[in-house]
C-alpha cells in the first residue's frame, strides 16, 4: 500500500467510531499517561499482535461479532 493510499485510509478511518474505540483501547493497554492505563495496561493486559497494529483486523471481528456502529453509545 502506498504512502498516500495509507493516510487516505486512516483519514476514512478515523471517522468511524470504532476506530476511536480502538485507538482508545490501545491508549489503555499501552500509554502509561492514560487515566485508565492502571486498568489496564498497569495490570498486564494487552493486545493480541494482530489487533495492535491492524485495525481492519480489530474491525472485521468486531463486525463478524455484533458490533452495531449505529447503537446507542
């Protein structure tokens, strides 16, 4: 994938509030600064590798698993 095709579909991305949900979910696990890193992340849990790095995979289970991007919030 290309440079640009790559920032295009981060930019497509970002607007979906699954995304949010998962970057969030990574600031958790990941980013000691966060308020729920103690949770989180300070008690050891992680992310499964695929997960971490690949958002289409986080949002391909999501959806084969439930996930309504319409529900209530």
């Amino acid at each position: 994938m290309t440079e640009e095709k790559q920032i295009e579909e981060t930019v497509y991305n970002y607007k979906k509030r699954l995304y949010k949900v998962w970057i969030n979910m990574k600031q958790r696990c990941y980013n000691p600064k966060h308020d729920s890193y103690k949770t989180y992340g300070g008690k050891g849990i992680t992310l499964c590798e695929e997960w971490r790095t690949d958002f289409s995979a986080f949002e391909k289970w999501s959806l084969e698993h439930g996930y309504d991007e319409s529900a209530p919030k």
